[in-house]
C-alpha cells in the first residue's frame, strides 16, 4: 500500500523500533482504520550485521561462536547445528558423552527460553509478578551454565567434535535440584497467568493462524504446532541421541494466541522428561573427538537441521576445500515466523497486536543476523 492508497478515514503509525513490545529493534509500520488494523509492514535491518558474510572470511571453528549472537536464547543449538553440520563433512561423530551432554545443555536452553518469554508475556499484558517468578528458575539454570560453560548466555561450549569442557562437578547434583524445584513450580504458572481473565481474553481467539498458513509461510516450532503441524526436527529428524529418549511432540489445532501459549508450557514439561531420562546416565569417557587445529572440509554442500526453542534452525555450507567455507547461510526459526504476522494483523484490533507478537516469541537479531 503506498500513501495515495490511503482512504480519509485511515491512518498510518509506526511501532517501534523502540518500542518495548517488539522486543527489540523491529518496526512495524501499521495501516488503521480506527482501531482496525487493515495491513502490516514489517521493517528490518536496524541490527544487521552481516553474520554469514562475517562466517566466509572464519575458520570452521571460528565461525560457530558468531551464532551465539542470532537467537541469543538459543546459543547452544546454534552452536550445535553449526557443529553437526561440520561434523557431517568431516565424517565423525561426537562422542557418546559428548551427545548426552549437548542433549542435556540443549533442553536446559529450551527450559530457559520459554520461561523468559513467559515472564515477558505477562509483562506485556500488564502483570508484572510472572516475570519475577520466571526468573526464579531461570536464574538457576544460568548460574548451571556460568559453571560448566564459563558464560551464562552466549556460551560457546558446543564445538566440532564434542563441546569445549566436561561437566562442572557439580552439575548432576543441581541439575536434579533445579528439575524438582520446577516441577514443584509449574503450577505457580498456570495459578498466576493461565485462568487470569485478562490473559483469557487476549489469547483464547485472537490471533488465529490456520494450519495451511503456517505451512505456506514457513512457520516451524511452537508458532507451526499450535496450529497442528507436526515439525519437531527431534523427531522428524533426530541428532545427537534424541531418537533414545522418550517425550511427546506437543501439539494443539486451534493456533490462536492461547494454543501458542499453552503449547510452550506443555514443552517445558516435556524438556524436563528428557533430562530425567538423561541426568542419571550420562555415559563415561571422552567428550571431545580430537580434531586437527585446522579443519578444512571436502569441497561440497552441507547441510544440517536443529530444533531451537523458537523452530528450525537450518544450517547450509558450501566448501571448496580450504580452510574457509565458501558460503554459509543459515535458516532462522524468527524470520519465518514473522511471516505469520501480517495474516494474523488483518482485520484486528491494534491492542491485540502485542498480544499476538509476544505469542510468536521473536528474537530480533535472529531475524537480521
């Protein structure tokens, strides 16, 4: 729509980039009419910084730590991705304990994510409470981290060949802690947010986004299975030792707001199945296959695919045989997922435009890279 499209009756307004709703550096440029909103643009490109173009002139070891730096909430399967796709040219694999703990580190991650945007949710609908009590737990599960890792965000631990340290010795021992006092906890959840009338008006139909929607944009995790598709690339295609523990894909049909939430609650349940399955059996030996200082991968095309907190994280290289990839690209679970928005916007109220943005949980520099 161009300015001469505008009727007397509408409008246009930005929200953001500043603006606290959009969760960082994303403007949506909105047409009114009234409160209606009839189309959506979105604006990006104010935090791009070039990460797969940076990726080409770094070594395969090198270039893995840049992707801690996308979806931030997602470091570890960033890094893990990148890993995997580089040890599928090199023809190796991870050692068995090395799998478990990327495992472990992987739905930790989850676990942390999805409280954060918990919290932000709640803040975003006017309760400020949730986001205390998410950051209860979160705050353990990053002081977990900060001791085996060194870092409590973009930990850089998940290397070609296995990850970077073995575990803190104390690792077991606050893992168990932290799952007992979550599952303690979870109810705290739906007590404080779920049944809250506000909470039920905003969510329970608005927002919808049918089934055929999110297969034709390209949605994947909880936006893609809140409206039924089953997309979960640990079962679909399972890496590192998924395809050994037991859980469900979560799946809901109704794909509005609510089912985008409820959905993220049933998949913290679910994170913490696996770790119960793995905390106790974390096999012996050595967690790093040892690779040459240099890795140079045999000219070709790789590709490799992981389940972020946010959805499918594809990662895509092209070697020539030296010591830098030729290209990189990665497929981001954000990028796509902000696709739904538009179809989502039309036609609704703009009080339920932040409603509907805190549901698809974006991370903006996931978007940009």
């Amino acid at each position: 729509m161009e300015t001469k499209d505008i009727k007397r009756d509408e409008f246009v307004i930005n929200v953001g980039p500043q603006h606290p709703s959009t969760h960082g550096v994303l403007r949506l440029e909105l047409w009114l009419d009234g409160e209606d909103i009839i189309d959506s643009k979105p604006h990006l490109g104010y935090i791009h910084r070039g990460i797969e173009k940076m990726s080409e002139a770094l070594g395969y070891k090198q270039f893995i730590y840049l992707t801690s730096r996308m979806d931030y909430l997602s470091a570890h399967m960033n890094n893990q991705a990148c890993s995997l796709a580089i040890e599928k040219g090199l023809q190796v694999e991870a050692p068995p304990r090395a799998q478990v703990i990327r495992v472990l580190m992987a739905e930790l991650s989850r676990l942390a994510s999805h409280q954060l945007w918990w919290g932000a949710l709640g803040l975003d609908l006017g309760a400020v409470s949730p986001f205390f009590y998410a950051f209860r737990e979160r705050e353990m599960i990053l002081e977990i981290f900060e001791e085996t890792c060194g870092s409590r965000l973009t930990m850089n631990y998940i290397t070609p060949g296995g990850v970077v340290n073995d575990l803190h010795p104390d690792f077991v021992k606050k893992v168990k802690k932290l799952i007992e006092q979550l599952k303690g906890n979870l109810h705290e959840y739906d007590q404080l947010l779920t049944g809250n009338a506000i909470l039920q008006a905003r969510t329970r139909g608005v927002g919808k986004l049918t089934a055929e929607d999110a297969i034709s944009l390209g949605c994947t995790g909880p936006v893609a299975r809140a409206s039924g598709v089953k997309c979960d690339v640990r079962k679909l295609h399972p890496y590192d030792g998924y395809d050994k523990v037991d859980f469900e894909e979560v799946l809901n049909d109704k794909g509005d707001n609510f089912a985008r939430y409820w959905l993220r609650i049933a998949e913290m349940e679910q994170s913490i199945r696996i770790i119960e399955q793995l905390i106790d059996n974390i096999p012996e030996g050595s967690y790093r296959e040892k690779l040459k200082g240099v890795v140079k991968l045999p000219a070709g095309e790789y590709y490799q695919r992981v389940e972020t907190a946010r959805g499918e994280l594809g990662v895509y290289i092209v070697s020539d045989g030296k010591k830098e990839p030729y290209r990189v690209r990665f497929r981001t679970p954000n990028f796509s997922n902000l696709n739904a928005l538009r179809p989502m916007l039309k036609g609704a109220k703009i009080g339920d435009m932040v409603s509907m943005m805190a549901t698809l949980d974006l991370i903006i520099p996931d978007i940009d890279r």
